[in-house]
C-alpha cells in the first residue's frame, strides 16, 4: 500500500519513483531533517505536491540537535512553539465548522477526540487553517465528574491546513500514529483518513463494499504485464492468536487498470470472476474469502 523511505534516500536515485510521482507522502513524525531534506520537501509541496506529517516532524536538524523551531514552512505552522507533554484526561474539541471540513456525517457522533500524547502548542502561520483546539488535561474520572468547561478551551490546533504554491498540507502536531497502535481508538482512523482524503483531496484507487476486516492491497508487476490486489481477511485474528476466520461473501472492488484487463482470476479459489467494464474502470465480485484471496488482473496483448 505504501513506499516506506528512509529519510536518508529522499533526493537521491535510491528511492522507488521521483518523489512528485506520489500522489501523496506522509512524514510519520520525522523529527531530523537538515537542510537539503527540507528543502525538498518545501520545493515539492510548492510544485503541487501533498503532504501528511504528524508529531515533532522537522524540529530538530539532520543530526538530532533540536531546533525550537518547526523548519518546513510548507506546514504553516508558526515556527516557534511549546510541548504540552502527555496527561490523562487530555481532549481536542472537535466544533462544528471541523465537522464541515473533515465530513459531517464522518464526524457526526464526535464532539471531542482523546488525545494520550506529547503535543505541540502552535499557532498556524499566514492563511493556515486550524482545527481540533486543544482541551488540555481535566479530572480524570467518571463522567458525572470529568468534564471540561468552554473556558478551557484553549486556541491550540490538533490540526493544521495549508495551501503552499501548487501544494496542500496538513500538520498533526501529536503522535496520533502512535496513539491509534496503543488505543486502536475508531476516531484516529477517521481523522487520518479525513485528512487525506477531505483535506489533500487524496482519491482511492479503488471502491469497495468491503468489511472492515479485510486489509487490501493492490500492487502492479514491474515488467507491466498484470497488477493483483491481495485480501486478507482479519476476522480470526484475536490479540495475537490466529483462529479459524468467518467467511466473507460479495466482496465488490471497482478500481481503473493500468492497461486495459483481459481477464481477471482468483488465485486462491483458482477461478475466474465475471468482469464489468465502464469508462476505462472495472469491477468484479468475489463471492467469498475465507482466510485470503488474490485477484490478479491479466492484460491484454
């Protein structure tokens, strides 16, 4: 689903594709960045790409030495700022006009998202936009006593938008990476997801009635002769133990091929599945996955 990149390959002929082929690169918390790192992240932006970064992203140099200061401008955060460090009971307020900007009916049933993690307190530079203000650590106990007042709302965002040159960014200045490994908590999928999709207009490459359950990935053969996309189906996974998993039935995928598709086969139940064809895009039903299957998309010649 992703190329994952070591910092220390940007700019050189080390990485997979030319950095402004991607539709979109996400900075998980790249905190050492020196000079020519920055600048390629800012020229890229400015040329229209898109960017995801989230927590300390950019405030140290290339060798760990902080910096007091967010460096890529391509952020729109204000380049000084304070660490609010990690306390229980620690809230960003999601208000109606976040609900507008990441999806109303996504965000329908959140007015408040938790938030277990060191933060950033920045203001946003020129015409950024902020969401999610920062309620910063109340009581921590039952509802009937933990509450938070609107006077304690503070003007710090959880997340920050911006529009640099030809590019968008948006700036998680908190470890929600982190957070959503530790708390599995539906909210940090939903706002990451928003972010790229609402925010950068980041589009998926394929449609799906798919459960929840089932992890996709689709990827192309080096040579161009077939792509696949790849079904695992997550439902017998408890913790760490792996039992016996519900079948899942009418899994429909709708996706545009590379090239144009001659056949498409089910490598796991060896079949080949009926294929739809509409204004240069395709779409196929499985019928069922047990533990996995594997589509493959076969070319024509």
């Amino acid at each position: 689903m992703y190329d994952v990149i070591e910092p220390a390959a940007t700019g050189s002929d080390r990485l997979p594709k030319k950095l402004e082929a991607y539709a979109a690169v996400i900075l998980g918390d790249v905190t050492d960045m020196d000079d020519a790192f920055i600048a390629l992240i800012d020229d890229y932006v400015r040329n229209g790409g898109k960017i995801l970064a989230t927590g300390f992203t950019s405030t140290k140099d290339g060798i760990g030495n902080p910096t007091n200061k967010i460096r890529l401008q391509s952020l729109g955060a204000g380049n000084t700022f304070e660490m609010y460090m990690q306390a229980k009971s620690t809230y960003l307020k999601v208000a109606a006009e976040c609900k507008a900007a990441l999806g109303n009916a996504t965000f329908a049933d959140f007015d408040l998202v938790m938030m277990y993690s060191g933060f950033l307190k920045i203001k946003p530079a020129g015409t950024a936009k902020s969401h999610l203000k920062l309620i910063p650590q109340t009581m921590f106990g039952p509802p009937e006593k933990a509450y938070y007042t609107n006077q304690e709302i503070t003007d710090f965002p959880g997340l920050i938008s911006n529009e640099y040159g030809k590019g968008k960014t948006v700036y998680l200045p908190w470890l929600i990476g982190s957070q959503y490994h530790f708390k599995g908590h539906y909210a940090y999928k939903i706002l990451f997801v928003a972010a790229l999709k609402q925010l950068l207009g980041v589009k998926p490459s394929i449609t799906t009635n798919a459960s929840p359950l089932i992890e996709m990935t689709r990827l192309a053969n080096r040579n161009g002769a077939f792509e696949w996309v790849g079904l695992l189906n997550h439902s017998g996974q408890i913790g760490a133990s792996i039992l016996e998993p519900v079948p899942l039935y009418n899994t429909t995928l709708n996706f545009k091929p590379l090239k144009p598709v001659k056949e498409i086969r089910g490598l796991r139940s060896g079949k080949l599945l009926p294929l739809a064809k509409q204004n240069g895009s395709i779409s196929c039903t499985i019928p069922v996955i047990n533990d996995f299957e594997m589509i493959v998309c076969l070319y024509r010649h």
